[in-house]
C-alpha cells in the first residue's frame, strides 16, 4: 500500500471474524507526522490566562533570569488537541490489550482514582497534627494490618515507595537485623543469592546495600535445589526468590527452600511481585517468607509509577518488626477509643526510607481496591489470573511452543507463562519481528528474551474479557500463518503503525533531545 507522505489512509486488518478499524497516518521523511509543539508557534498566542499579579512589578536582573528558552506561543485548544493526538499514539491499558509479562498491566479501577481525589484526603498536609489527619492514619493502619494478613507475616512498613525500593528496604532491615547483638549478631553474613529468573532489580537492590550476590542455577523452571545447598554458607544472608517465578511457575519446593535457608541461619526474602497468582490461595510467611515487598500496581491496581509515584510496601515477621522505617503508623485504645498516631520511638530502625510517611495517594487507591473486593474477590482476582494464562496457554500451544506448560501432561502455569517459538523462529524470522507485527493488530508485545533467550513472557491479568483474549489468539495465529507463508515480509513490521521499525540500537545510544528549527 502506497500513501502519499503525510496522507491520511484508513486501514482495515481482518482477523477471522474479528475486524480492527484505524485511521493511521504515515510519517512525512525524518519528521514525524503531528507537527512538534514548537512547529506550531503562533506570535501572540496565550494558552493560560494568569491573574493580576499582586505584587509590584518590577524586571527581573539578567543574572538572575539567565538564558530565558524559546518556548513556543500557542493557543490553549491547539495545546489540547496537539497532546491528545500524541497521546492517542502511545499504547495503554485503558486502549489496547497490553500483555506484558511480570509487568501485570491490569485495569486500574476508577473508584481508587475517586478515593484518592475525595476532599478529605487530597487535601490533607503531611506535616498535619495527628489529630488532624486521623481518618487518613485509620486508613493506613488498615492496609498495612491487610497486607501483613494477606501475606501471613507479623508487621507492614508502607514507606516504600517502589517495588525495588522495597527490595533495597527489605535487605536495610535483613543487614540491620544481623548487625544486631541482640538479633542475628551475624555481621558477616553479607551474601544474598539469587535464582537465575529473578528480577534484575534484584541484584542491583544488593549492589546498592553493599551485599554480594551468588546466582543459584535452575532446572526445568524451578530452584536447582543442589546448587542452592552448594552455595548457602555462614556468609549467606538471604535468599531473594520469586514465586511463582518468571517462567511462570509456583515452585513446589519453596517449603524445602525455606528450610534449607533456615538451617543455614539465613533468610528467605520474597519478591513479591508475582502476588497477583496467589492472593487468597497460598500465603509466603506460610511456606517459609521471612520478610517480602508488594508491588501495588501488580497487585493491587494502582497506576505504575514509570519514575512517579509508586508503592512498594514491605512485610516481615516479628523478628525483623524493630527495624523498619519511621514513622509508622500504630493504634492505640484511649479512654475506650481507638486513636491512630504516628509512631517515631523505634531505637532500632533503620531510618526513613521515603519523604513523611509513604507515597499517600498511591497506598489509598490500594486500600480502595482490597475494600472493593473484599477477601473473597482478592481470591477471585488470582484464579481468573491463573485462569486467563492457563486459557491462553492451552490455546496457542499448539503454534507457539510452550517449554513449561503441557496440559496433557498436567503441567500449567500461574498468572503468566511463557513461550519459545521455535517453529516459526526457523522459518527466518526473529522475536522482534513476531513483536512489531502485533503492534500492527492493536497488542502490545509481550516481555521478550526472559527469562530465557527466544521468549515471549504472556501475562493477560485478570481484567481481560474472554473475547479480548480471543481476539489476542486470533492475531496470534494470523500472524504465524503470516510467516509461514512469507517468512520476509515479517521484517518489514509495523506496517500499519504511525512510526515504521526504528533504528532501537541507534536511538538510545545517539538519543535526540534538543530540537533545533
């Protein structure tokens, strides 16, 4: 199909019975086709009415101005619509299925967006008085007496205000408690292992606390529970484990892990980012978890950070309870009256991890989410997460090879799972191409090569609808027919998007930041 440049064509992709309808735009050479904000300066033009300035006037000295940047002038309505535009480009959970495996971009309901924003609660200070603000620390004593249930363990620290920021928290309170005379008294316990498919932040976490971190080898998807017996020592702090894991499998063995780990005199820390799998159904501090971290976007739908704001709670047993960060937030019985205060007296804490008392606005939209659902839904959430990755597992195995699931054989996954597919990958084409060609039909590609090479890691959620899951095989099989009928013609991937296959490589290593007219 042939487009002038910059020529608005409407596109229609048929997958079986299903049909996509899009007006796509093609790019006019370098330039992509929304012209840039600074292309449609208009002299004179005013987006903002400000008000009467209420001070006296006066110019403000070039030495302290400095260089003042060329902003474009531009009319409010073309501020608008110029952002809309480019935001209609981008690919989101509200507008495409979007499975991201370990990321789990699910849905996040509109009823935490209304809590967060109440009066009450978005207008609150946090250098208030206790007193001032005591619906808001009933809240948070709320969740974190939750969350420390949700995961069988003792006490909750909501300050961290990311999934990794928990894990670096987590490990602060674990090195603290060893330091301790009075508790591990184990100072030189100053090596943490790690499974092969864990997370990158992982290591990094343990890099940033000064720990040095072993790798414990696999096999067919789970801990190679001789390797682990190898390498834990008196040196050996903790085990950071996630389970289910990235491959997407609850490892069986965990209780054997914990004990393993325990005889050592070492912890047993769980990434808790795959929380979504077994809310209600298995609990970590039951099999063995000495200490963990949530990530509430992955569990508990609250938006992804993307570098602002998040939440990364961490749980623990009592053991590990005198370090935490301050404050927190504890209730108190007063004259017969539950008073909520902020709690500043722990002796032993490892200090303040995060500005107050956590990311606020983020932790209501959780509190919201498990009020709404309510234990039993929390349950529901896993086993349709469980179910929806089981169903596309089941549905594409037999086009795309699936090296952990077999359900003839009663192997399934949990809440993800992932896929290497071999056959079409020997017919020429490379992951990446499978990966632009779904862009095409309105999916986002799913995490590639982890964790291992040639992967694709699926993870639909919970929220997704049967048809929405449909439609997602539907385009699966169409495109592998695509390249077993002309293995070529997959390289040439996105051909329908507004932008082309780029130059990745190219652009992240000589990035364009400065626009020049």
């Amino acid at each position: 199909m042939k487009v002038a440049d910059g020529e608005a064509v409407e596109v229609k992709i048929e997958v079986g019975e299903q049909r996509t309808e899009a007006v796509v735009v093609k790019d006019r050479g370098e330039r992509p086709v929304e012209p840039l904000i600074f292309e449609k300066h208009a002299a004179g033009a005013i987006a903002v009415d400000l008000p009467a300035c209420d001070v006296p006037e006066g110019e403000i000295p070039p030495e302290i101005l400095g260089d003042v940047p060329d902003l474009p002038e531009v009319g409010q309505l073309d501020v608008i619509r110029h952002y809309t535009h480019l935001a209609h480009r981008n690919f989101s959970v509200d507008g495409n299925f979007y499975p991201l495996g370990s990321c789990t971009m699910k849905y996040n309901p509109r009823i935490n967006e209304v809590a967060a924003g109440m009066e009450g609660i978005a207008d609150l200070h946090p250098l208030m008085a206790d007193e001032g603000m005591a619906g808001l620390l009933e809240m948070m004593y709320e969740l974190r007496v939750w969350l420390a249930e949700i995961a069988g363990l003792d006490e909750t620290s909501l300050q961290p205000c990311a999934g990794a920021h928990g894990e670096w928290t987590a490990l602060k309170v674990i090195s603290a408690y060893f330091n301790d005379p009075e508790g591990g008294n184990a100072p030189e316990r100053k090596k943490v292992l790690a499974p092969d498919t864990a997370h990158g932040t992982n290591f990094a976490s343990c890099t940033m606390c000064g720990a040095g971190v072993e790798l414990v080898k696999s096999k067919d998807g789970m801990v190679d529970l001789d390797d682990l017996r190898a390498k834990v020592d008196e040196t050996t702090a903790a085990l950071m484990i996630t389970n289910p894991n990235t491959a997407g499998l609850f490892d069986g063995q965990i209780g054997q892990i914990a004990k393993i780990m325990h005889d050592a005199g070492a912890l047993v820390y769980l990434d808790g980012a795959n929380m979504n799998a077994i809310l209600g159904i298995a609990r970590p501090g039951d099999f063995g978890v000495d200490i963990m971290h949530y990530n509430t976007h992955k569990t508990f739908s609250t938006p992804h950070g993307c570098g602002g704001p998040g939440a990364g709670p961490i749980a623990m047993k009592s053991f590990l309870a005198d370090y935490i960060p301050v404050p927190q937030v504890v209730k108190e019985d007063v004259e017969g009256e539950a008073k909520y205060r902020l709690d500043w007296g722990r002796e032993k804490t490892i200090g303040k991890v995060r500005a107050f008392f956590g990311q606020v606005g983020v932790l209501v939209r959780a509190w919201t989410y498990i009020r709404a659902c309510g234990a039993g839904g929390l349950k529901r959430v896993s086993e349709t997460a469980v179910l929806c990755a089981n169903y596309l597992a089941a549905r594409l195995a037999g086009r795309y090879e699936t090296p952990y699931f077999d359900a003839k054989a009663g192997k399934y996954c949990a809440h993800e799972f992932i896929t290497v597919p071999k056959a079409l990958l020997d017919c020429g084409v490379t992951l990446i191409d499978i990966a632009k060609r779904m862009i095409d039909y309105g999916v986002h590609p799913p995490t590639m090569h982890w964790p291992v090479h040639d992967c694709l890691m699926i993870e639909p959620t919970e929220t997704e609808s049967k048809d929405t899951l449909d439609r997602f095989v539907a385009v699966m099989e169409k495109i592998a027919d695509e390249i077993e009928a002309d293995a070529g013609g997959a390289g040439a991937a996105p051909r329908e998007a507004t932008v082309g296959r780029l130059n990745e490589v190219g652009a992240a290593r000589n990035p364009v930041l400065v626009w020049k007219g």
